[in-house]
C-alpha cells in the first residue's frame, strides 16, 4: 500500500540504546545472524546499523545519556518470521531471558489473523517478539 502523503515512504530502521553495547551487538549478530552495515562513532557515541534480513535494519547506539535513555521507548520489536520457535530457541542460546514460549493464537482483528508467536527480553530489556502470520503462510 503506497502512502499518499509521504513519497515512496518504507520503514527504514529501528532505533536501540544498549546498555551494554558489545554484549547487544554479540546477541544480534552471533546469536540471531543479523548482519552488520556500518558503524561510525567511539565509546558512548558509537552506533552500529544492523540487518535482519531484507534491509530491515537496527541502529544500535552505545548507552546515551540518563535523558536519552529515559526518553527512549518502544513496546517491542516484532520480527516477521517462518518459524517463531527456532527464532526464540536461537534468542534463548543467545541470552536472551524467556517472557513467552511460542504460542498459536488469534488476533481478533475485523478478520481473525491466526498467528504464532513467542516474546523474549534482550541484552538492553528491549522486548522482541517472533511473529508469523498464518494466513500468509
């Protein structure tokens, strides 16, 4: 569906402060096979972008300031995939702290959307879900 306001829009990246940078970048990259684009910056200014897969990045900055940090919320990441449990094994083995073990439910949206789904806490307390829709399956 194309935005009539913003041309040619798409979502471009996410946006993480990581408490604990190397540890954050060592949990995508190793643990969920993100792959890195490019980093810029040293100590607390350094960022790195990351990919999960088909340009869906993640920036990840270094810990900001008290402020920054305190202004900076999203609910969750939700990551499209196939396969919601391997993705939450893989997250586990990677550290990641378990909140939902994969699950099937249905949305109850004007049309019921039955999806699989798992949650897991990450390295920064960022919450990450794994999410299929299988409706599009």
């Amino acid at each position: 569906m194309e935005n009539k306001v913003i041309q040619k829009a798409g979502f471009h990246h996410l946006a993480l402060y990581a408490a604990d940078f190397e540890r954050t970048m060592k949990f995508y990259l190793e643990g969920l096979g993100c792959q890195y684009v490019r980093g810029w910056g040293e100590g607390q200014g350094k960022v790195a972008m990351i990919d999960f897969g088909g340009g869906n990045l993640l920036e990840v900055f270094a810990k900001g300031s008290a402020e920054e940090q305190q202004n900076a919320r999203f609910m969750h990441l939700a990551i499209a995939t196939t396969d919601p449990d391997s993705a939450y094994e893989a997250a586990l083995g990677a550290g990641a702290e378990p909140l939902t073990p994969p699950k099937d439910t249905v949305i109850e949206a004007e049309e019921p959307m039955p999806v699989r789904l798992a949650f897991v806490k990450g390295p920064s307390g960022e919450i990450l879900e794994f999410f299929h829709d299988k409706s599009q399956s």
